[in-house]
DNA sequence: CTTTATACATAGATAATCAATGTATAATAA
DNA sequence: TTATTATACATTGATTATCTATGTATAAAG
C-alpha cells in the first residue's frame, strides 16, 4: 500500500500502545501483529520498531523487562503503564478530532457544487 | 487541543488539498478556513502553511498565481491539478485504511478480556 | 557449517514541523 | 507623519521522526 512516512509516524504510537494493552509483548512479535491487524497492509521493519518502542519507554508510557521464552531465546516484553494507558484515550480522541474535520471536508467535496 | 506533530503532519496534505479541491485558493484564507472546519481546534501558523504549499506545487499537486484582490493587496492563488485530485483519492484511501486498522484495535480493548 | 527464522539494537540519511524573524501593503488612530 | 493592527507571503534553524543498512546473537533444519 505505501503509506506516507507521516501517517505511519501519526499512527505507530497509538497502534504500539493498543496492542500492549491487550497484554505484555515483545518486539517481534508485535511486528507480526500490526501485519495481521492490518490484513497485510502494514508490514514494519524491526529496525523501525525498536526506535519508538524506546521512545515510548522514555517517555514513561511502557516498562520493558527481559525475559526467557520457551525456546530459550531471551526477549524484551513491554508492559503499558497507567500512564500508557491514559495517553491512549489522549490518541484516541485526537485521531477522532482529526478524522472528523476530514470527514466534513470529503462530505463538503462529494457534494455537486452548483445550487 | 495541542496535536501532536505527526498527526498534524499526516493531515496536513489531505486537509490542504481538501480544501482547494473547493476551488482555488489563497494562504492566508486557507489558514482560517482549517479554523473554521475544525471548530476551532486547528489553528496553523503562517509559517507552517507555506512550505506545505511550495512542496505540493514542487509535486505537481497544485499551481499557482499572483491576483490582485479588490483591496489591491496581491495574493498567490493556489489551485489543485489533476495530479492533486488524485492524490486526494490516494491519502483518502491510506487514512481510511489506518482509520480501520485503529477502530478493530480499539474495539477489540474496548471488550472485557475475561471469556 | 550453511541457511533460515527468531530477536534486539544503533547509525546515518532524509524529511518534516514550527517558532522566530523578515518584508510589504492597507486601514485606523493620534 | 508616525504607530498600531490586520492582511499576506517567505525563509531560517532547532528539533524530531522515519527507515534503510548494518551489526550481534540464539536455535533449528539440512
């Protein structure tokens, strides 16, 4: 699909922090669930990842904390904090704000401008 | 409201586009007209607005034109091409689909996880 | 020992906002 | 004339972000 690098930007922190709130994650893992969520439309480089989730642990909003799977390969799973949580409903709302202003602008559009 | 920079990255291009698709238009108007569509929530500096508008004319999105208005005061009359409508049909498309992405991700936190 | 999948991390090129600043015209007010 | 406000366009510089490329490491399959 080739989404613009702005709306994977606007889009990565609410998308990161709505499937750690479904439970603790990990990185790769993650990866393989915006690629189901999407349908295949959205498929993120680890390399792309790892960045905000660091971000995201900055800023407060998500602990990390290593781990032993199964396997024996050792993996970093992120947990939402409640500060996390509330920046959710923060994201939420201004995506909606954002979504309804183009919705009036595409409604304006889609009408025949004579009368 | 305070947006966050990516999210008034992402809608910049369709919300200015949006609006020439209106018919051709000016800076200064554009800026009150993202006001008055959004309530009020939106309100862009001057010096954000005009380095949007020279790149989507370095794209081909849109053209320009120096007018005299009745007041005498000269203004760049900005216009959509016929490459812009299409892109606003492409950056309809991508929003939306991220729209979607994001609505399952919230519906499905929105539901008790106990079951 | 090679390849593939899993798993995390950083560096550097590129691109974007946005506050600050500058130029200029017209109207209003002293 | 001078000052202020609204209109109108433009650029600079600081900051912030993606995202390709690259590196490290473990485990399984052959």
């Amino acid at each position: 699909m080739d989404f613009s690098k702005s709306l994977i930007a606007a889009s990565s922190k609410p998308l990161i922090l709505g499937i750690l709130q479904q439970g603790p994650n990990y990185g790769y893992d993650i990866i393989q669930q915006i690629k189901t969520l999407s349908g295949g439309q959205l498929e993120w480089a680890d390399g792309m990842l790892y960045p905000v989730l660091h971000r995201l642990e900055k800023e407060g909003l998500v602990t990390s904390q290593w781990n032993q799977s199964d396997n024996g390969r050792h993996r970093k799973y992120y947990a939402i904090t409640e500060l996390g949580k509330a920046a959710i409903h923060q994201e939420q709302e201004h995506w909606l704000a954002m979504h309804h202003v183009l919705q009036k602008l595409w409604s304006l559009n889609s009408k025949t401008s004579h009368g």
